[in-house]
C-alpha cells in the first residue's frame, strides 16, 4: 500500500454476527493506521481523529 492510500473490506463477524469494516490508512509519513469499526464512515472518521492526534506538536 503506498502513502497516502486507503484499504477497506466488509465483512460479517463470526463472534458478533454483525457487519464491520476492516480499514487500513497509510500515512503520507508511512505511518500504518488500521481499525475495525461497524461503518466505513466510522473508519473514516477515526483515522481523521487519529490523523489529528499524531499531528499535533507535543508542547
């Protein structure tokens, strides 16, 4: 997966027997970010989240 690039598959969980999304982001800095959430907007949302956090300067 080169920077910059998303990657997503639905699937149903065997352990719950609902719905999710595997989601994988790779930074523009080549950091890898992965979750699994019930929505692709909640995958999205969490990278974005995620994306906030790692990019703030540590004071």
């Amino acid at each position: 997966m080169a920077n910059g690039q998303e990657q997503h598959e639905a699937f149903k969980s065997s352990a719950t027997r609902k719905k999710a999304v595997q989601y994988d982001y790779r930074h523009t800095d080549g950091e890898l970010f992965s979750c699994i959430k019930p929505t692709l907007e909640a995958c999205r949302q969490a990278k974005e989240n995620w994306i906030k956090k790692t990019t703030q300067p540590h004071i």
